[in-house]
C-alpha cells in the first residue's frame, strides 16, 4: 500500500499496487479494488517480456489512464523491482517513467480535444456546485469537467453531494483556481465510486491540456488537493507540446496478503 502526491511525510493519495496478477479475472481485480476501497489500485503484469502493463480501477470500474496509479507504479516499479527500462504501457498507450530527487516522474500524451464547456454555470448549479468563471471539456478519455474560478474561495467552499451530482449527470468534475505557479484543486467523480478523490493526476493533466488551449503552450505549476478532507498532497506538473508530466513524492505505508 502506497500513498502518494505526499506533502513531505503526511497526506498523499492511498493507493494499492498489486504485484502479481496471476490468475486474476477481471472480475477478481474489480472486487479487489472495492474491498480495498482506495480512489484506485493498479494492478502490473511483468510476466510477460518488454514492457510492465498497468491496468487501474477505481472500486467501480477500470479506467484507462489515471495519475496517481501511474505515479504509484512507477515509484514501485523503480524502488521495489524488478527495474525496468523506464516505461509501462497502460491503456491510452505506452508511458515513460522516471525517480528525478526523490520525485517519481510520468509522461503522459498531451490532450489535444478541449473545448469550451458551454452551459457549465447551468449544470454545476444543478450540481449544487459553485459557478465557475471559465471551463472546459477536455477528453482523458473520459470527458473531465475543468471549471477554473478567479478567487479560491469557491474551491474550498464547495460542498459535493453525490445524488445531486448524479442527477445533474455531473462526474469527472475539477474545480481549480491559479494563482501564478501554484493551483488549489479539489476533483469528484461519483460515477467512479470517488465522492472527492485526494489528489488527481488525470485531472492535472487536463488542467495542463486547458492552458495550453488556451494560450500557454509550455508551463509549470505546484497542485495542492484533499486538504478539505483530511489528506494533504502536493503534485508537481510541468507540461509542453507533446506531454504532461507529473510528478510526485511516494510513501510505503505496508504489505498485505490478498487471498484469491
């Protein structure tokens, strides 16, 4: 079990890496993830030779890309074994990975389809959420709302509730407000079973997809995420033409035995 996006040794994003996917059905790695109940745990296969395969599921469905899982297995991948060659393949494809001073680092494709989230004032209110002064859609696949405020107020303020999210059929939702290089963040996604998800690696890379759409083709920013419920993290992303890059620090919380 890893948490990670820690804020030096406190927070982070509870996260299970399962080593060994022998036998396991897709069945059995779903269930695997709604007992463990984390926002989500990747599963890796190595059995065969090139490339580690990460396969990512939140207690309800798999998804094909996600940050933190990839962040996770890379600093496992890296730290624990069997050393690779600095990539994985995941479903939107293949994903380089590195350590650079303590941080695990991923690259991941730019997004290019984002487009301005027309009606957005109309569906967030119905979702009982604030507002926002600019969004977008951008496609992760999935599409994920990127609501942007000009205050952080709206952001902390904000109250999720899952049926009123549910029934404005809001889900992969991220609200964010920049300040220079720094972004308070909070991401909901109750389809997905993550009622407010501890920090959000996917979504970061959807904020990096927005800004360069809209106008800033190369950047930085430090994230902070999940203080409002209780886990502290911090993502570092750094994004240009082809990639978003995240970045993050991993702690080792313990080992278990899953019966199967």
């Amino acid at each position: 079990m890893l948490r990670v996006f820690t804020r030096g040794s406190e927070g982070g994003n509870h996260l299970g890496v399962v080593h060994d996917v022998t036998g396991l059905s897709d069945e059995r790695m779903q269930g695997i993830a709604a007992d463990l109940g984390f926002s989500e745990t990747v599963f890796l296969d190595w059995r065969e030779t090139g490339m580690p395969h990460a396969r990512i599921f939140t207690p309800a469905r798999e998804l094909p890309f996600a940050g933190h899982p990839l962040v996770g297995a890379a600093w496992s991948l890296s730290t624990l074994g069997p050393g690779t060659v600095g990539r994985m393949t995941c479903g939107v494809g293949e994903i380089p990975f590195r350590m650079d001073d303590g941080l695990a680092w991923v690259d991941t494709p730019m997004v290019d389809d984002v487009r301005p989230a027309d009606g957005a004032d109309r569906l967030m209110s119905a979702a009982g959420l604030p507002p926002p002064d600019r969004a977008w859609w951008a496609n992760m696949p999935i599409p994920y709302l990127v609501a942007l405020y000009d205050s952080p107020e709206p952001v902390s303020q904000a109250v999720p509730v899952a049926e009123a999210l549910d029934s404005a059929g809001l889900d992969m939702c991220y609200l964010a407000h920049r300040s220079g290089d720094g972004a308070k963040v909070r991401f909901f996604a109750p389809e997905a079973g993550i009622l407010e998800d501890p920090a959000t690696g996917s979504a970061a890379a959807a904020l990096a997809a927005v800004l360069r759409f809209d106008g800033e083709p190369e950047g930085s920013l430090h994230i902070t995420q999940g203080d409002e419920i209780g886990h502290p993290c911090d993502i570092h992303l750094r994004w240009g033409a082809t990639a978003a890059s995240l970045g993050g620090t991993v702690a080792h919380d313990e080992i278990r035995e899953i019966e199967y």
